[in-house]
C-alpha cells in the first residue's frame, strides 16, 4: 500500500494577488484582514495587498 496522501507536504495557502502556491510556514509575508490570515510570496505581494486590502481580501461572490 502506498502512502496517505494527505501527508504529503502539509497545507499549501493561496497568494491572494498573484495566484502562486505556497507553503504558510515559508511565506515571505502575511497579514491579517477581517479576521483571516493572507499569506504571500514575497514582500511586493504583500505591499500590494496593503495598498488595497480590500480588493484582495473579499473576492467576488457570484450572484
């Protein structure tokens, strides 16, 4: 039997301004907005997301 394969690498986070991947643990930056934790994958990511938190920190919803 192979491996569970919910134990392969853990969780994985979405960047909220370029899409990208990544690991929480290793994330070049977060911060907090309405209660929810954002991370990023670098400190340009995370500037962006200062610059208008709000844009990234309350998608769309679909009607």
């Amino acid at each position: 039997m192979h491996g569970n394969p919910h134990q392969q690498g853990g969780t994985t986070v979405v960047d909220p301004v370029c899409g990208m991947t990544i690991d929480p643990k290793t994330a070049a930056a977060t911060r907090e907005h309405d209660g929810v934790t954002f991370y990023f994958c670098s400190a340009g990511c995370a500037a962006a997301f200062d610059a208008d938190p709000h844009r990234y920190g309350h998608p769309q919803v679909a009607h």
